[in-house]
C-alpha cells in the first residue's frame, strides 16, 4: 500500500513538472514573439540613423540569444519526450489501477455488511428458536406427544413405532 502511495505521489509531482515546463514555454514562446514583433516594428519605423540600426542588431542578437537559450533549456530531446511519453502511460495506467482497487474496496465493504446483516439476522431467529425451545421444555410436563403432520407422515410414524393406527390421537 506504502508502494502504491509513493507511486501516486511522484506521478503527482511528475504532472505538476510538465505542468510547469508547459507553463514555462508557453510564457518563453510569448515573449519571443513579443520581442520578434517589436523588432520588426522597429525596422519599419526606423530611420537612416545609425544609433536606430545599432538598436535594432543588437535587440535582434538578444532575441536570437534568448531564443537559443530558452528553447534549449525547453525543448525535449526525442529520448526526454519519449520517456515523458512512457510517464505519462505509467501514471494513466496506474490511476486506471487505483480506480479499480478502489471499486474493488467499495464492493467488498457492501459484501461485508450485507453478511453482517445476514448474521445479525441468523442470531435473531437462534433468539427465536431457543425461546420456542424454552416452551417447549415448559410444555414437556405433558404425557401426550402431538404432531402438526399430515395424515400419511403420521401413519409413517406410528409404523415406525410399531404401534396402530388406533392407538394415535386424530
């Protein structure tokens, strides 16, 4: 159980990095585009002057910069996304089994309490039975024996007995 729970855990932590990475590129992307944008809106307006020029090469080289360095802290190699990939199945999979163990846990606990229910109902008729034995021991002062049976079973019984027919109480 510890096992599954500290599967679940860094699953947990492993969505919340991708999460962030995602975060993190979506936010570099933006920027680079902002910055791609108003490097472009530069060269439109700019005049011949030189000091614009020089602005405008050096805003593009800490663009390129940035974009270098940003992209290649961001972008996965095919072996990092491949093993992202494999996570990713790994945590679907393992919460695919979790979902189960818990749908497993539910139907045992209503099996448990429909038997809990089924005893407490067998102790209620063992209550029922030994007060019925009770007057039955209080109905033993009696001689005779009576029998709530049908005429054949009564006829098997005397028969069983070595008795006759007569000799019963009809």
């Amino acid at each position: 159980m510890k096992m599954l729970q500290r599967r679940i855990v860094a699953g947990i932590s492993l969505r919340k990095n991708i999460a962030y990475l995602q975060e993190a590129l979506e936010a570099r992307t933006r920027e680079a585009e902002h910055l791609s944008a108003l490097v472009q809106n530069m060269e439109a307006s700019a005049t011949n002057d030189e000091v614009i020029k020089t602005q405008i090469a050096d805003l593009k080289n800490e663009l390129a910069n940035a974009e270098g360095k940003n992209f290649k802290r961001l972008i996965f190699t095919p072996m990092q996304h491949s093993m992202l990939q494999n996570v990713s199945e790994v945590i679907k999979r393992k919460n695919e089994e979790v979902l189960l163990m818990k749908r497993d846990l539910k139907e045992r606990e209503e099996l448990i309490q429909q038997r809990e229910i089924d005893i407490s109902c067998l102790r209620g008729q063992v209550k029922e039975a030994l007060l019925d034995l009770e007057v039955a021991d209080d109905d033993e002062d009696s001689d005779t024996l009576t029998c709530d049976c049908s005429s054949e079973d009564e006829q098997i019984l005397i028969d069983d007995l070595g008795g006759d027919d007569s000799s019963s109480n009809k």
